[in-house]
C-alpha cells in the first residue's frame, strides 16, 4: 500500500481516512483542505460557515449561545458513521433508495416549511426508536410534533408509510426541503447495522377528526350545538335582537358586541351567545328574515342555553355571566320560576361582588365602561321588581344598598348606532319610563311584604305612582295614559306594566278599606269598582292588539298580568253575587271571561305565549263557572239554585289564595 503524499503546505491530504473530511464538506461533497494547523478548512472560510469535524468534542463544549450549539449538535452525523455516506439532508441532495452502508446506524430527515421559509434537519445519533421521543424531550425541553410518543395535546401525530410510497416520499420531502412556505413533514428511522429490516418512512397526520377542538368548555360546546342549529341565520337573529330586545332592555353595546362578534367570536362569553340566541328565538315567526325558514326547535336551544349557564356560573362568574342571566330569566316562554329565581339571586350576588350598585361615574375609567355598569344594573333592577311581584316572593335589591343614578339620554346613548333617529330616542325614553316605574313599583313591594309596623300608608303609595305619571311628557305620557303609540317598539309593555302597577295599588288599598276599624262599605264598593275598571283597561288593551304588537318585547313576567286580573274579577263577582246566574252575569265575570276569550285567540292565531298561564290556570274554571248556570234540557235555567250550593272547590284547588290575593304578591 502506497503511502498517501502530504501537500507541500503541510494540510491535510485529500482524501484521507486518517483524518476525514468536516461535517460542512460532506454535506456540500467538496474537498476539505486544511491549511496547517488552522482549526477551519479553507472550504469553509470561503463559504464562512462553522467548520467542525465528526468525534470533535470542542464545538460542544464552545462558548457560543446554547441555541445555536444544541442546533449544531443535533445536526452532526455519529462518530460511528464517519465513514459511511453523510446523510443527505441538506437542501439539493439526492434523494434516499434504501440502499443505506449497513454501518450507518440512524437518521431522521425532517423537513417543515414556515412562514420564512427555512429548513429543519435533524440528524440523531446511534439510539434505539424507543429512546427518539424522550431525547427529543430532553434535548430540545419540550416534546417536538415529530416525535413518535406525542402528547395527547398536540394536533398531530406519525403515521408510517406504506413500503411502496417510501421512496417516491422521500424524493417529494428532499425536494421540499428547498422551497420556503412547504409544509410536508416527514421522519426516516434506519435501522441497525446488523438488521435486514428496510428504512422506515413516517409521515405527519391530523390526529382528531376535523372540527373536533381541544379542550373546550362545557359551555362552548353548548352553543357550537345551538349555532349548528340556527346555522345559516346566526347573525339574522343577532340583528333580531338588537332590533327588538336590546333598544328595550339595553345590555350590550351592539357597536363593540358586532366587532367582537366579526374579529374573534371566541372571546365573548359561551353562555351570553347562547342565551342571546335563545332569547331571541321568540321573535322568529315576527321577524320579516326569519319566518320564511323553519323555526328550530326552542325548548331543546333552551335547555343548552341553560346548561350553558350553569355551567358558566359554576367555572368561571364574571360580568358576562350577568349579562347571560339576565337575558335568560327574561327569555320567553316562562316554565320555571324557581330556576329564574335561583339566577336572580346569584346574579344580584354577582353584581354585588363586582360593586355595581355603586355609582360608577367618579370612577377614573373609561367612560363606556361607566355608562355599561349602570346599564346592567338598571336592567337587573327591572328584572328583580317585576319578578318579585310575579313570583311572590320578596324583592333581592334594597333600595338603601345601591346609589346608581336613574338613567337618562346621556347614559343610554353610548353605543346606539342609530342614535339620531327620533324613534330611538322614544324608545330609550320608554326604557328610562321603565326603570322609574319599577322605582315606583318597589315601594308597593315593600308595602306587601314588610312585616313591621312601619308600613307606608296607601296614600303614600298612591301620591307615589301619581307623581311618576305627572314626569311624563310626549308620547310616553299618551302610551301610558291612552295606549296610543303603541307601535313603537316597548312601548305595549310599558302600558301594560303600568296597569298592572295601577291595579296592585288598587288592591292594597281594598284591602286597607276591608281591615280598617270601621269598614265604609260604600267605600269597599268604590274600591271594587275602581280595580274592576282597571282590570278593564287591560281587557281593552288586549283586545287592541295587532300582529306586530304581539311580535313586539315583552317582559316575561308580564305574563302574570292576566292570571292576576282574573283572579281578582271573579273573587269580586264572588263577593258581590248571591246565585250562580248572577255570578255568570256580573260585570266583573264578564270581563274575566272576555279575557280568557281574547287571549286564546292570540294564541291560536299568532302563537302568543304570554296568555298561556292565564289560560292554563283560569280557562276551565270559567268554562265550569258558566255550565253551571246553562240551561238545562227542558229549556229551563239554574237560577233558582242559590251561591252557596254552587261547587266552589274547584277554585280552592286551584287557587288555594284566591279569597286573600296579598298572601303572595298577586
């Protein structure tokens, strides 16, 4: 064997076995020419590239920044296989067949395009497949996307591929590596030197179904159940919405909700969008968009907007889950006065915890922030009178534990997108004719259920309601003294609010007549008289009513107007009457017949929902009222049968209150 001849330079000499070429030159498969001592061949002082040979325990141990060494070190080939063929993973090399020297231990050829369009090789040195994904764990200090053991958190997983596309995959996968923006990944494991087996190709796969997200809430998933029902008309019902209910019970910003809304749907709260949707499913048959589609089915988006609530209520309370609760106790139809009543507290609790009763205008905040506050918490305020006066039960907010101001035009035009409108200006108008309202209605509240001997006096309470009407001015004094304008949006409720706070009153005030020292009966006669005209002005109303004033808002608890008139008109026909055909025909049975009979033919007709409680609760109790006085086969008439033999138990059954109305607020 010929002993090899140095240069005259004293280099290395070319191809020698003695001292093999640096991983750079191998990898550009150029000569690699050392200038006597010099540490960096001349190839790479030409090119500057970092110039370092395989066993070299220097460049590891080099005082370079650890990124740049552990990048290095990843990419440098085994000692044990520096004398079989580089593996060729730079940018432009041939592709792999298979035909790997059996002294080459392992490889991994990995190429992902990104946005800057750089390439990721790696090269690992000689570990069994096993050991691939904790080293990468340890090495890198998180586990890569490539590994063969990823996390159940990551998005992707391996998958071989099959030994037929082995080949034509790696061709593909070399020649990416090249392009900036590709987006193939794949990862060759070589087996031992001593195995027969054939290289293995892996390839990146979506690890779970497409659509399937990580880790969502409980609630999110409620409503990507809810969107996937209304799906094409999700934003046709946020337009219902802000058409309808928010202009009459503010509580969004519709400008920043809609931005929101279009940037990153994501961080609005799962169980307000949820809600929001069920609330407004009532006004789907009303609305000129939506009727023409089929109307999903409501009870069932109902349930999940409760659940999501719930659940939202449970993990994560804050000032959207508010927001939620209110739009939830105030969806329609209403079928469960215990969970409404159990949302109301914990939203009062909620408000209470977060200081919005506390006036938040010399707060150094941003100003929509300010006027947000007290929007929520003029809506909450609403809610709780009028809930507390249709469920019975005490109202959660005291009127010395809160200093908000009353709204006004300043504070409610934050956000309209319409504000110049002059009907937008009567509808916040109505809305603060609303809220004062309700201030009148808490003092009729505190009347009934305090327990004390330092009750208010009924005259009191009447100079109250009496100085309401007289701040009223314009339209807002004709809807609630006439019931004209009752095309404007709101502006049917707040009639009818007014009758029902009107005719609350009228009975406090029988009953203070009834319990006095002296009763004056020809004043519990004008007390009758004067409840049994009201109860007719809300007849009256009822009747008036077109199709779009039943497609308009409407405060679910208004649905306890009605079963609350009736129930007051038959006690007085009862109290007032001496046989069943004198019951049948007094003035107060009439009107409480006329009622059941107008609000079941809204209901038949248009679907209106608020009738429904009336009719379930009094319907049949009219019906057998007026059988009992029909005439009987030979043509002849009950009316020799005398009151007290006329079966009254079907009234103690179903209104066990109904000879003491104030028992419960109605």
């Amino acid at each position: 064997m010929h002993e090899i001849q140095q240069q005259d330079n004293g280099g290395r000499p070319y191809r020698s076995h003695l001292r093999p070429a640096c991983v750079p030159c191998r990898r550009r498969k150029s000569r690699c020419q050392t200038a006597g001592d010099a540490a960096v061949c001349l190839t790479c002082r030409a090119h500057q590239t970092e110039c370092f040979f395989p066993g070299d325990s220097q460049t590891s141990e080099s005082a370079e920044p650890a990124r740049r060494r552990r990048r290095r070190v990843d990419a440098r080939p085994s000692p044990d296989a520096s004398r079989a063929s580089p593996s060729r993973v730079a940018r432009g090399a041939a592709p792999f067949h298979g035909n790997t020297k059996a002294n080459t231990s392992a490889s991994m050829i990995g190429t992902r395009g990104t946005s800057m369009g750089r390439q990721s090789s790696m090269a690992m040195p000689n570990v069994p497949p096993s050991s691939i994904a904790s080293m990468s764990r340890t090495d890198h200090g998180e586990e890569s996307t490539l590994a063969l053991g990823s996390d159940d958190d990551q998005h992707l997983n391996l998958h071989i591929v099959g030994p037929a596309s082995t080949n034509d995959s790696q061709v593909l996968s070399t020649y990416l590596s090249g392009i900036p923006g590709a987006t193939r990944s794949t990862r060759m494991i070589i087996p031992e030197p001593a195995s027969c087996s054939r290289p293995v190709l892996f390839t990146e796969v979506q690890k779970r179904p497409v659509g399937l997200k990580l880790n969502r809430s409980f609630s999110a998933e409620k409503l990507e159940i809810i969107e996937k029902l209304l799906e094409p008309h999700n934003e046709a019902v946020i337009d219902e919405y802000f058409r309808k209910v928010n202009v009459c019970l503010p509580l969004l910003d519709e400008v920043s909700f809609r931005r929101q809304y279009q940037e990153d749907k994501t961080r609005i709260s799962p169980a307000l969008l949820a809600c929001l949707y069920a609330h407004t499913i009532v006004y789907w048959q009303s609305s000129p968009v939506l009727n023409r589609y089929r109307c999903p089915e409501s009870r069932f988006i109902w349930n999940l907007a409760n659940e999501a609530v719930y659940s939202e209520l449970h993990l994560s309370p804050g000032m959207s889950i508010i927001k939620a609760i209110l739009l939830n106790v105030g969806g329609r139809p209403t079928t469960s006065l215990i969970g409404n009543g159990v949302l109301l507290g914990s939203a009062v609790s909620m408000a209470h915890s977060l200081g919005l009763n506390h006036n938040p205008l010399p707060w150094q905040i941003p100003q929509p922030e300010k006027y947000l506050r007290m929007k929520i918490w003029w809506a909450l305020l609403v809610h709780d009178r009028w809930t507390s006066l249709a469920h019975g039960t005490p109202p959660h907010i005291q009127r010395s534990q809160y200093d908000v101001p009353p709204p006004t035009l300043e504070y409610l035009s934050e956000g309209l997108t319409d504000e110049s409108n002059p009907r937008a200006e009567l509808r916040t108008r109505i809305f603060i004719s609303l809220v004062t309202l309700s201030e009148v209605l808490d003092r009729f509240l505190q009347y009934v259920y305090c327990v004390g001997q330092d009750k208010q006096t009924t005259t009191d309470l009447e100079h109250a309601l009496h100085r309401w009407v007289e701040t009223l001015e314009g339209p807002c004094r004709r809807i609630v003294l006439r019931g004209s304008h009752l095309d404007i949006i709101g502006a049917a409720n707040l009639r009818l609010a007014y009758l029902t706070a009107k005719l609350l009153l009228q009975r406090i005030q029988l009953e203070a007549e009834k319990q006095g020292d002296s009763v004056n009966e020809e004043g519990v006669m004008n007390r009758y008289s004067a409840a049994r005209m009201t109860s007719e002005e809300i007849l009256m109303l009822i009747q008036d009513f077109q199709p779009e004033h039943l497609g308009d808002f409407w405060m679910p608890v208004s649905s306890f107007s009605f079963p609350a008139a009736v129930n007051f008109l038959l006690r007085c026909a009862l109290e007032t009457e001496n046989s069943p055909e004198g019951l049948a025909q007094s003035p107060s049975f009439k009107i409480a017949r006329d009622i059941i009979t107008t609000l079941r033919s809204h209901q038949e007709q248009y679907r209106w929902d608020l009738g429904d409680i009336c009719l379930a609760q009094h319907a049949e109790i009219v019906e057998k009222i007026l059988a009992g006085v029909a005439p009987d086969e030979q043509g002849g008439s009950n009316s020799s049968l005398e009151l007290q033999d006329f079966d009254a138990s079907i009234l103690d059954h179903i209104f066990p209150s109904v000879w003491d109305p104030l028992q419960n607020a109605w």
